[in-house]
C-alpha cells in the first residue's frame, strides 16, 4: 500500500508530494500532462513561498522583487517586503524546478488517470492504486472534489486569465498591480533566461523580463 497518493502533478501537488517523501513517506503523484505544464499565471513567488521552494531543493531561478503596487491610474499604494524578497519566476522554470527536486526525493510520477475513489476507515483506492491517504491537487475544477460531494457553486461573476511577456527593462522592483472595474493587470519583472529567434521575422518566442 502506498502511503501519499497526489492526484494532480502541478505545483501545489509536487510540493505536497516533496514534503511527503522527505517525511519518510512512499509517495507516488498521478498525472495525466507530461513535461513541464503552461498556463496563464501571474508567475510570482511571495517571499515565503521562496523560502518554502529553498527548503524543499527546488531550483527556481529568476529575479527579486520587493513588494506589490497597485493602482488604478489615479491612486497608488505600495507595499514592501519586510522578511525578504519575492521573485519572479516563470511558470515552466518553477515547475522544471518541482519535477526535478520531486524525482530527487524519491517521488513516483505516473502518467495517466486516478480513476474513481473508494474509500473505507483505512485506505484510499483510486483505479489501481491503493494508499493510506489521497491529496487531491487536480486543480480548480477538481473532479474527485465533485466525485466526494464537496463541491460548492460559485455564485460569482466567471474570469478569465491571460498572460503576455514583453521583452523591455523593468521600471521598478515592485510587482505592480493595476485594477478597474472589469479588470485586474498583474505586472512581474523576470529575468531573462534566454533569447532565441524562433519566428519567421526574427522576433524572439515568449521571452521576457516582464510578465503582465
């Protein structure tokens, strides 16, 4: 029987899966993407959550920033860090980071479904695998959260997330935060890691200090 089932291998579910292993735990984490996972982010990490990625052996280059700005183009309030920087990092490069320090501490990643969860008073089994715990970190519309009567309507207004880099020199080393009405912008600088022209014209591909 294994001890920690993941279902979901993003970053909340290799992080988890990481603690687990370096508790001494079997840890297997199950997930259907390969390789590094993309998605619209605002791609910062707060200042603890830096020193959590440290403490976990996670390799996630990228550049400081010391506090967050928002405005809405007519006021503007900062707040900076008292217990250290945050940084910027690029979704891919903190993921890259997970995978390898997850492999590192003994974690099995499989990839395909978890499959339906039974549970009784002293184990979990999803498909074919059996475990003393589940975590589920299969996202914002989690299905094994829908599959255990867990979930709750959102009565809100839907959102969507989407995220551009630009390639331009950072003018300040805050996070900046602008919102309206129907909208909020994130802007966080990043470094540059690298610079390669892939298109037809000779423009570089989704590279940038800055992400918005």
């Amino acid at each position: 029987m294994i001890d920690l089932l993941v279902a979901g291998g993003g970053p909340a579910g290799l992080a988890t899966a990481i603690l687990g292993a370096k508790a001494g735990l079997e840890v297997v984490v199950v997930e259907r993407r390969r390789g590094p996972i993309d998605k619209a982010c605002g791609e910062g990490l707060m200042p603890h959550a830096v020193a959590l990625m440290s403490g976990l052996g996670v390799s996630a280059p990228g550049k400081p920033f010391h506090g967050i700005t928002y405005t809405d183009g007519r006021r503007r309030v900062t707040g900076r860090f008292r217990g250290g920087a945050g940084r910027g990092v690029r979704r891919t490069v903190l993921h890259t980071g997970l995978l390898e320090a997850a492999t590192a501490a003994g974690v099995r990643i499989v990839h395909g479904d978890v499959g339906p969860v039974h549970q009784n008073a002293t184990s979990v089994r999803c498909g074919e695998f059996c475990a003393r715990y589940l975590a589920a970190a299969d996202g914002l519309h989690s299905p094994i959260r829908d599959a255990l009567g867990l979930a709750r309507p959102s009565t809100g207004p839907r959102r969507w997330g989407i995220r551009r880099h630009h390639l331009m020199t950072p003018w300040s080393d805050c996070v900046e935060v602008h919102w309206s009405d129907g909208a909020e912008v994130y802007v966080t600088p990043q470094q540059v890691l690298e610079f390669l022209p892939t298109q037809a014209n000779g423009e570089p591909r989704s590279i940038s200090p800055w992400s918005g």
